[in-house]
C-alpha cells in the first residue's frame, strides 16, 4: 500500500484524466495507461518527465503498457521501451494486449459492426465481419472471409462459410460455444480455462482448428 500511495506522490496522483497517460503502481510493476486519443508525442514526454522527478527509485521495475483504444503501434512501442531503459526499468510486451493490432482485412467485402452482438442475433455476409464490441452467447456470425471481433467473442462464429480454408477468426478474448472455419467444426472443452490475456487467432492446421497468440501469425 505504501509503494502504491508513493507512486501517486512521485507521478502526480493515481487516475488523473488530465493528462494523455495514467501511470498506476500494482503488484505486479508499473502500469501505463495511454488515453483514448491521445498523441504519442505527448505521450512520450509525460513519461519521460514523471520518471525523470522519480529519480532512480523505479530502477528494475516491470513496466506494462495499455492503450485504450489499442491503437499503440509497434514503433511507438519500441520507443517507449527506448525511454525506460534509460531509467533501468523493463517494458513487458506480452501483458499488454491492447497494444496490438489485428491484421487489416486482405478481403475486398467487409462489413463493420460498431456494437455488441446480442443473443438471438445472427449476422451473415459474404466477405470479413469485424465487431466493433462484443459477441454475446447465442448470437451467430457467419461470414465468407474473416471474422474479427475487438472484444469478447461467446457466440458461433463461422468463418470462410464458403469453402475459404485461409479464413480466420481472431478476438481479444476468444470462447466461442462453437467455431467453424470452412467446413470444419470446432467446439471448446467443458473445462476451458479462463482466456488469456492476450489476443488469439483460431486457423486451420492440417484440416484442424487451432487457436494460437496473434504473435504466432507474425
């Protein structure tokens, strides 16, 4: 609780929305949350100000990066890490999730949905779907090319309904009651455990669906 309260004093207080980035002290390490639309360059300099004032009291420290409109691109990271290295501190990648970007659809049709996909809905378009929410239990997506979701995907969702083997299905948190990539069914386990906090690709592999890290696709 100390180390918390300490770097509220040191940053300038814990959840100002003032300012392009909040910076929180966890168990973990140090949280930095970068605001919705805020300019990286900004960004940039808050940080580097707020770590100078500390001095080298945060030296050693583990540092995850969150963008909350999941927009901080891979140069943008690599600066950051430049920054913290500078004071001794390490930037942890693979607990960032929103730090990622899904691969832009390589389909000439796509069709973009700004809401959640409720319960009894069912959504179906020859080309790639992308879900600007989530897809709640009960709905389905059935799309000819690709099916992204920026959010938590528990519905059905069929991607390359028309025969596209290449086809994917990609979320931020992926449980489906049920996956289909062209004519291949899948279904989750009863005992799946909670999905991990990284973005995941579900793609055919030798005539079986797997679901992978988004980084096992770079």
């Amino acid at each position: 609780m100390k180390n918390k309260i300490l770097v509220a004093v040191l940053f300038g207080g814990i959840g100002m929305t003032n300012e392009p980035v909040i910076i929180k002290g966890t168990k973990e390490g140090i949280t930095i949350v970068v605001e919705e639309n805020s300019n990286f360059e900004d960004v940039k300099k808050v940080i580097y100000e707020k770590l100078q004032n500390s001095g080298n009291f945060f030296a050693g420290a583990k540092v995850f990066v969150k963008a909350k409109n999941g927009n901080l691109k891979e140069d943008e990271f690599n600066k950051l890490q430049e920054i913290l290295t500078n004071f001794g501190m390490s930037l942890q990648e693979a607990q960032s999730p929103k730090t990622l970007i899904f691969p832009k659809p390589n389909r000439s049709r796509v069709l973009i949905l700004k809401k959640t996909i409720r319960s009894g809905q069912k959504i179906s378009y020859r080309g790639t779907v992308v879900i600007l929410g989530d897809a709640n239990p009960g709905s389905e997506i059935v799309a000819t090319g690709d099916i992204l979701v920026l959010g938590t995907l528990r519905g059905m969702a069929h991607a390359g309904a028309a025969g596209d083997t290449t086809a994917i299905v990609a979320a931020y948190r992926l449980r489906p009651t049920q996956l289909r990539i062209a004519d291949v069914i899948s279904r989750p386990p009863e005992d799946k455990e909670e999905s991990p906090p990284f973005p995941e690709v579900a793609r055919l592999k030798d005539n079986i669906i797997v679901i992978e890290p988004y980084n096992a696709l770079k």
